[in-house]
C-alpha cells in the first residue's frame, strides 16, 4: 500500500472528484507531533508559496494537501524542483532523513553560531559586526530581524586568522570566545543599565535548530522574559498594538481569534492577515513550539489577504485551556506574524566575499543615517549574496540622496536597491470587506465552509451542511 503523507499540486484549481480519487489511492499515513512544522519547513526552504493548504490529522494518521507555486507565483514545471521535494519529503511515505535539505549553498567547512538579543538602536549591527571583525572572525552567513524595539540575530563566524590563509573552520580557542561574549554582551547593552535585557550566547552550530524556527524561539522567550519584568505594554509589546498600530490599524492589523470549540474537544484558532512568504511556517512554528497539536486546518491566500483556521489541542490535554492560556496563544501568535513583516527599503549587496565586509557595509549605513530593521546574510562560495531593509535613524523611510551616497560609496553595480513589494513590507494592509464589525463571523463562515467539504470528503465528518 502506498502511503502519501503530504501531496503538493502542481495547479491552483483542483476538481473535488479528483481530490477524492487522490485520497483513496494515497490513504493517510503515519503521524507524530512535529511533522506538519517539518513539511512545511522543508517547502518553505524550497521557496514554494503556499497558496492553499488542507491539514486534517485523526489519531496516528494525518493527511495533508498543498496547493503550491513557485516564487514568481508560477506553476511547478521544473523537474529538479519538484524532484527536490520528493528526495527531502521521502517517497511513498514522510520520511525525514536528519534536518531538512537548505536550498542555499551552506559554508562546508565548521562555524561558530553566535545567538544575539536584546534593545534594538540605530547603528546596532554596524557595531557587532566591527567587534566581530575586530576579534578575527569572518561572518559567513547572519539572519537580524527586529521588531518592536527589540533585535535578534544569528550569526555564524569561522576563524579569520591572521590573514596568512591558516584562518578557516570554528573560532574553538576558549579565551576568545569568553571575550567575544563580553565585548558583544557590552555592545548590546549600550547605554542601558538593564543588564537582563540583552544576551549573547556561543552555541553549538552541529546541533542548531533551523535558524528561523530559533529566531522565533528567541524572540518569544525574550517576550516573555521581559512580561515577567514588567518591561512590555499591557497588550504583549510585539503583539499588533506595536507593530500593527504603526502600519494603520483598523481592519489593515492582523486579526487573531482564539476561542473554545467545546462541543469538538477542540481550540479554534481564526487568522486573517495580510498574506506574505513564509506566513504559514511562522504560525505552525509557533502552534509546536507553544506545545499545540493541528488536528485540522484550512489556509486560503486570496489577493493581498490570508486566512488561516486551526482546530487545535495542547499537547496531553482534552480540553482548550483557560481563559490566560488562549490569551497567551493569540498575543504568541500576533507576535510570530508582526515581526516577520519585513520594513524598509530594500538593499541587495552582490560582490566578491571578505573579511571585513559586512563591517565595512554597515558602518557606511551608519554614517549616513541608515538604521537596518532586517537582514540576511549569505556566503555563496567566493560571493557574498546579502539583502538588507533599511529606514532611517527614526524609523522613517530613507531619502533618495541617503541612498544615493550610500551606493556612490559601496559601489553602484554591487549594491542594488528594490523597493519593497506591498505584500511584504509596511504600510497599509489587508481591507476587510466586510468592515470591523463583520470580519469575525465572515471570515469564520468562509474557512468553515471550504474546511468541512474537505474533512467530509475525508470521511472524518459526517456532514458538511
């Protein structure tokens, strides 16, 4: 018997007779807590988007649909690609052999992985990566969001040496490492006295989870942390009071309702939201790193919106929590979805890698005023592949002739500017058709609606009336 634990379909229409011959020949297969994050990690990292998805799971089995494209919003004709998600999803059965395939060419040789958090500021990365510079380690690859007045990051370093070509491989010499940390710990924490706010860790790069699910992982744990200090607003700091206020409010903010489904045994859980890349891995990475199971989900992206439901179940328990623990969920998952929202203008720097560069690029941005709210870095063999989103000193978006110095002094043809798609960056949002009256019970209806057709399809309902 053959067994198809996630299907991906090459078109967005699908007849809903074919839908049910493709059930009956790929029956469900087997399930265990964490599996739906790592499929839709492994797609996310092939930098598919995921225009609808069907998640239905029922005791040891699960079985889940995807509707994908690629990243231009085209249908899946390249056979390598789709080859690439059978090798990396298994075939015939979900099989994971070890951490997921990166599309990315990663460093071969061993890096040090440097953890980073606390208040953000202008000119903050020029800053690490002068230390950084400083101490002899060459930053080969580095991911920094930001989000509200608060910064994470991921760095990874290998030795630089001392420029004689025996640098290379993990910085392993204890004492440097120790100041590494101190001088890093030193520079997150500026001129505040705080000293629990910020954090600078060296961790074991061999054993390192994928490095978006950290960030995630980081930058609740620092929400949490700073809950407990009582050092965040009463509506959860990195929730849409924040950042959502900031990109217009009213019915543009993402909308997080979480609700008790007792007569199911069920936590309901409705998303809408502007829709952008890599939405649904940032709420499922959330749902398993907060301890919730999906039993059934339906995501729709239509437009410059998405909407998400999930009837979930925290791990070990029958019932939906409390009233604070569905509270907790819905400010964690407005958190997960805001500070993903990439702001800025957008740089992309393509040029020949060394050691300094970053240093060097960054400290530019600071002379002239450019503050980086989000970055990632990438080390492409000899070429540094790196997009950075800039605003100004005060969060504004940064004149023309800011940028025009910039790139007279880096270098027109290796430093790009794009401007930020509106699916993905600031201002404005999703408009409600409905208004903010009728959003909650529309958006509910439609997902409901297209959900039940696809569990009664499954046989998992009785009725989809």
């Amino acid at each position: 018997m053959m067994a198809c634990g996630s299907r991906i379909s090459r078109s967005n229409e699908m007849v809903d007779e074919f839908e049910k011959l493709v059930i009956r020949m790929n029956p469900p297969s087997a399930n265990k807590y964490g599996t739906l994050l790592e499929v839709v990690q492994v797609l996310t990292d092939l930098k598919l988007t995921i225009k609808r998805a069907y998640i239905s799971s029922d005791g040891e089995w699960f079985m889940d649909v995807f509707h994908v494209v690629d990243q231009d919003g085209n249908k899946l004709y390249d056979s390598q690609v789709i080859d690439r998600i059978e090798q990396s999803l298994g075939a015939g059965s979900l099989s994971f052999r070890g951490a997921p395939e990166r599309v990315e060419a990663e460093a071969e040789e061993s890096q040090t992985t440097i953890e980073l958090i606390g208040r953000d500021r202008p000119g903050l990365l020029s800053e690490v990566f002068a230390v950084l510079t400083n101490l002899k380690c060459n930053i080969v690859a580095s991911e920094v969001w930001t989000h509200d007045a608060r910064v994470a990051a991921l760095v990874h370093v290998t030795d630089a040496g001392d420029g004689d070509g025996t640098g290379g491989g993990a910085v392993e010499d204890a004492d440097r490492l120790d100041t590494v940390k101190r001088l890093l710990r030193h520079v997150l924490r500026g001129s505040s006295r705080d000293r629990t706010a910020s954090r600078a860790a060296i961790v074991d790069s061999s054993s390192a989870a994928h490095s978006q699910r950290r960030l995630h992982q980081m930058m609740h744990a620092d929400r949490g942390a700073r809950r407990v200090a009582g050092d965040e607003d009463e509506d959860g700091g990195e929730g849409f009071a924040g950042a959502g206020a900031a990109r217009g409010g009213g019915s543009g903010r993402t909308v997080v309702e979480v609700e008790d489904c007792a007569e199911r045994g069920y936590t309901l859980v409705n998303v809408r939201c502007r829709d952008r890349p890599k939405l649904l891995f940032d709420t499922v990475c959330t749902l398993t790193d907060m301890g919730y199971v999906v039993f059934h989900g339906t995501v729709i992206a239509e437009g410059s919106e998405a909407y998400q439901e999930y009837y979930i179940r925290h791990l070990g328990d029958s019932a939906g929590g409390s009233g604070e623990d569905r509270d907790r969920l819905r400010r964690g998952l407005e958190a997960a979805i805001e500070r993903r929202y990439t702001e800025g203008l957008r740089l992309e720097l393509c040029c020949e890698d060394r050691v300094g560069l970053l240093s060097d690029v960054t400290r530019i941005f600071r002379e002239h005023g450019l503050s980086v709210t989000h970055a990632e870095v990438e080390t492409r063999g000899a070429q540094a592949a790196n997009v950075f989103y800039v605003v100004d000193a005060s969060g504004h978006p940064v004149q023309a002739q800011a940028v025009d110095a910039v790139r007279a002094e880096i270098g027109e043809q290796i430093l790009s500017v794009r401007e930020l798609d509106a699916g993905n960056g600031g201002g404005g949002g999703p408009r409600s058709p409905t208004g903010a009256g009728g959003g909650r019970r529309s958006l509910g209806n439609m997902i409901r609606s297209r959900s039940e057709k696809f569990l009664y399809n499954l046989g998992l309902i009785r009725s989809c009336s």
